[in-house]
C-alpha cells in the first residue's frame, strides 16, 4: 500500500472519529440551550449579547432570557442563568434582583425553603435596586415575611420592612403579619402593640378575613376587659346559665355574658357582621317567657364551640340558641382555654 493511499485511509478514519465525537456531543452548549429548539437561536444569540454589555443593558438581555426560558417551561435553567450571571460579576448593581427573580421561581415551584435562602441573599448581601418603581429590597422583604416559617425569622424580617419602608401603604398588613408572629413567639404585649398600629390602617386587607378589623378591635377590648364571665369549664357555664334561666334571674344571665363581642344574631347574619347585634334586654323576654333549657349540647358542638337549645321564648321566634365558645388568649394563662356564653342565634338554624 503506497503511502498516498495509507494517508487518505487516515484522514478518512480521522474524519470519521471527528463525526463520531461531535454527533455524541450534548446539544446543550450554553445556559440558555434547552432541549425544546422553538428559541434556541433567540437565546443564543440575547446570552452571546451578555459578555459584550453594560449591567443596564445585561440586566435587560437577562429579563429576557428568563422570560423565554419560563415560557418553554425550563424554570430551573433560568434559576441557574440567575445565580450563575451573581457568580460571575459579584460587583453587578443588579444582583440583588437576579436573586429577586431567582426566589420567585422557586417560590412558583413550591420550594420555600430555597426561595427563603434567596430572597434573604438579595436583601442582606447586595444593595437595593428599583425597578418599575418597586423596591427590590421591599419585595422580598414582604415576600420574607410571608413565607418564612420560623417566627423568630419572620419578626427580623418584619421588622427591618419597616425599619426600612415606614410609609409604605401595605403596613397595615405588616403589622398584622407582626401581632400574628408575636403571637406565636409569646410575646403578647408587642403582639398587642402591633395589632393596635394595624388597627391604624382601615385600608388594610387580609387574605380569608373579611371582618379583621373588627376582630382585632374584639381582641383589643378582651386583652383590656376583666374577663370575670369565663368558666373553667363549659359543664360549670351551662350549669350556672340553666339555673339563671330558671329562676328568670336577668341579673345573673348579664354577668355571664360575654362582656366582649356577644352577639344577637338571626340564622343568616354573621356574628362579625355590624348588623348583627343590637340593642337586646333579655329581661323583656324572661318575665313573660316560659323557657325550657335541653339537657345536652347539640350534636355539632365540639372541643372549641357548642350550642344549647332554649325554647318557650316569648317572641315570635320561639326558640333560641346560646352560643358557647373556648377562649383562646393564651396572654392570659388563667382564661386561655376558659369558656364564654358568646351569643345568641334566633330561630331554627342548627
């Protein structure tokens, strides 16, 4: 074999290997590659911009990036762009946001312990950055807040919110978010302290509580109240509200109500509803009334709530309901857990 042919059999096999090799390459070359190929070019060609721009305009190009990689569903590549480009210029004014955008995706992705760890990064090791008009720093703070599930955490964040943002709008729900988080630390007048500032921000709205103000407003006079109408036990309540009843005793029916909140309500008001209580003399009531009092609770009472039937009212709705609820105000050991008579329900409504 002549040397001409032995080098064309080995330019061959090397041309061959060399296909080989680059058809087991992995076509993922850059941080923006992904197996779905719809905005492949588009990605490559916004990454490529990167090296080759100012922060403002990065910040821009990695905006973008992430919005393409979202919507082809590789969120976890676009958290890897976020915290590489942090890596990368650990100088760059806009990290704290790329952390922001970060935080979010795993907030999306149901990992809060990792989005905790990021939002926490953006406001403790890099400085704020304003975008659209919206502090970053805020955000995550708010955000920090909300998720973090040791209290001890949440209060530092909390605080440092408004140590930072004093004037915002939303904190009315901060200081709620506070006297809940003080709350489960036992730190009772603080908690107190915040839901008196919360009760500064009529504005303010809570997620599931429609009627917050006037419950905080209810917790706020019990905290200042003597409590004397709770009972130990719900047995020893009903027992003493059965005799009173009995003996048409109006005076004692009064000094076992509770001195906060008691309601009178019909079948279809709430009892934080404004329109459900009103001027009530149960007295009217007693001396023309025959009453008759169940001998057991009825069946959907429960560990924190009960209900006792009363009959022979004299009224055009003949029976009545007493409401019973367990007093949770664990800032006082020696009522937390009591009972209270907290209402009355006019009407067949159980």
């Amino acid at each position: 074999m002549t040397n001409f042919h032995r080098s064309g059999i080995i330019v061959c096999a090397l041309a061959g290997i060399t296909f080989f090799v680059a058809c087991a390459q992995p076509q993922v070359r850059t941080p923006v590659d992904s197996p779905e190929t719809g905005m492949q070019e588009e990605n490559r060609r916004l990454y490529a911009l990167l090296s080759e721009s100012d922060s403002s305009e990065r910040s821009i190009l990695m905006r973008n990036l992430v919005e393409n990689l979202r919507n082809i569903d590789e969120p976890m590549r676009a958290i890897h762009l976020l915290t590489r480009e942090v890596s990368l210029h650990p100088d760059d004014p806009f990290n704290a946001l790329y952390l922001f955008m970060a935080a979010r995706i795993y907030e999306a992705e149901n990992s809060p312990d990792m989005a905790e760890s990021l939002f926490r990064r953006a406001v403790y090791e890099f400085s704020d950055v304003v975008i659209n008009g919206g502090s970053v720093h805020r955000r995550a703070l708010e955000t920090l807040g909300r998720i973090a599930e040791d209290p001890g955490a949440r209060i530092s964040y909390l605080e440092l919110y408004l140590e930072l943002f004093p004037d915002h709008a939303n904190n009315g729900t901060i200081h709620y978010a506070m006297a809940k988080t003080y709350e489960a630390l036992g730190q009772w007048d603080r908690s107190l302290e915040s839901y008196r500032r919360f009760l500064a921000f009529p504005e303010a709205e809570i997620q599931g509580r429609p009627n917050v103000h006037r419950e905080v407003a209810h917790k706020l006079q019990f905290a200042q109240a003597n409590r004397t109408w709770t009972r130990a036990s719900l047995d020893e309540l009903v027992r003493e509200l059965t005799v009173a009843l009995r003996q048409q005793n109006a005076r004692a029916l009064y000094s076992l109500q509770s001195g906060v909140n008691f309601f009178t309500a019909s079948r279809n008001l709430d009892a934080l509803d404004a329109n459900s209580t009103f001027g009530f003399d149960i007295q009217v009531f007693l001396s023309q009334s025959n009453v008759r009092v169940s001998s057991t609770l009825e069946v959907n009472s429960n560990e924190r709530e009960a209900y006792l039937r009363t009959d022979g009212w004299y009224d055009r709705v003949s029976t009545w309901y007493l409401y019973f609820r367990r007093i949770d105000f664990p800032a006082d050991p020696r009522v937390h857990g009591n009972w209270e008579w907290a209402g009355i329900r006019f009407g067949e409504v159980l």
